[in-house]
C-alpha cells in the first residue's frame, strides 16, 4: 500500500498538458514512466505499449469506464490520460439533474468517491479531478441500482462496493469519520483493492 501511495503521490504532482493528442499522449506516457520509475522501478517495465490507433481506441474506451485488462497497462494509460485536459467533452451537468453518471467538467469516468458532512454520495473524475455530486446507490460501471445487488464493506472510514451485476468495486471515503480528503491516499487504496480482486483475495 505504501508503495501505491507513493506512485499515486508522485504522479499528482505532474504538470498537466494541453497540446491535442495523440502528441501530448506520447509524452504524457513517457512523463508517466519516467515518474514511476522514480518511485517503483520495474512496475511498467513488462507492459508493451500497441500502435497509435490501437492507444487511441483504448483511450477512448478508458475514459468510458472500460479498462484494458492488462492492469499495468490500464494504470499507465489512465495516469498519462490524467495529464491530458478535455474541457470539450464535459455536458456541465445536464438541467434538472443534480448528480451526473459522467464529469460534468470532461465528461470522464469517476474512480473514487466521497460521501459528505451530510452523508451525500459525490465521485470524483478519474481524469481531471473533478467533483460531482452522484446517486446514493448505484454501480458507476454498469448502472446497477437495485440494493440487493450493491453490497459494502466498511473499512474504518472507507467503503468498498461491490456490485453483484458487474463484479466491480468502488471505493468512497466517509469524510464523516475522516474529514480530510486525500486523493492519492484514496486511490493508491482502490488499486489496492482492484489487486485482491485480480487475486481473488476477499476483502
Ligand atoms: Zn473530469
Ligand atoms: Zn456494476
């Protein structure tokens, strides 16, 4: 875990890029090695980037939600997509509507979550770090709404869902019983569950 934190610590401190892709992607990636490099020697070292359409394709369907299955790879692309802004793509947020499914800043896909001072359910984009209020309870990868089929496990101030449909979990910190919100913290502890569950390890 503490390895995680550092490589997430590390990689937030990355200058963010406006260039148009795929240009700025090539340097994003190469921006991404290098800062892990720095921290966990070895962690991208077996992954073998694809040709230029095959990144883009990817990219594309990473910020959908749809994660490529090799999970270094999928870490590698998601951080250098971090590093890339997209301020075309968000809706805003759509009238009438006070929780979005998608960043309402760059229409991306959130990764981790919070639930307020008042227990309100917010997620937070996985790309630009934008905070947008959700719905309380449901699967932010399938949509899943019913109950019986979105079950938690809590962790002192952090909760793992797990959704039943699509086998996925999804981690929010309750600011509640730990007030201060530390975004690399939260997410070096989501891969870390992403991992148990590559290895089938119950949390
Ligand atoms: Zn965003
Ligand atoms: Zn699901």
């Amino acid at each position: 875990m503490e390895i995680l934190e550092a490589v997430h610590r590390r990689l937030s401190q990355l200058a963010r890029r406006r260039e148009p892709w795929p240009e700025a992607l090539k340097e994003a990636l190469l921006d991404v090695q290098q800062a892990v490099e720095q921290v966990a020697p070895g962690l991208l070292s077996g992954v073998r980037l694809p040709t230029q359409d095959k990144l883009l394709e990817d990219a594309k369907r990473l910020r959908r939600g749809e994660v490529p299955e090799d999970p270094a790879y999928a870490f590698w692309l998601h951080q250098a997509l971090r590093l890339i802004s997209w301020p075309e793509e968000g809706d805003g947020g759509l009238p009438g509507k006070d929780w979005a499914e998608r960043c309402p800043a760059c229409g991306g896909f959130p990764d981790v979550g919070y639930l307020d001072a008042e227990g309100r359910r917010f997620h937070v984009c996985a790309f630009c770090d934008t905070s947008f209020r959700a719905l309380r309870l449901a699967c932010p990868y399938c949509g899943e709404a019913r109950a019986d089929h979105l079950v938690y496990y809590e962790e002192g101030p952090y909760r793992v869902y797990v959704c039943r449909s699509c086998g996925e979990r999804f981690v929010v910190q309750d600011l509640r019983l730990k007030a201060e919100l530390d975004l690399p913290v939260l997410r070096a502890r989501a891969a870390w569950y992403a991992l148990a569950e590559e290895e089938d390890v119950e949390v």
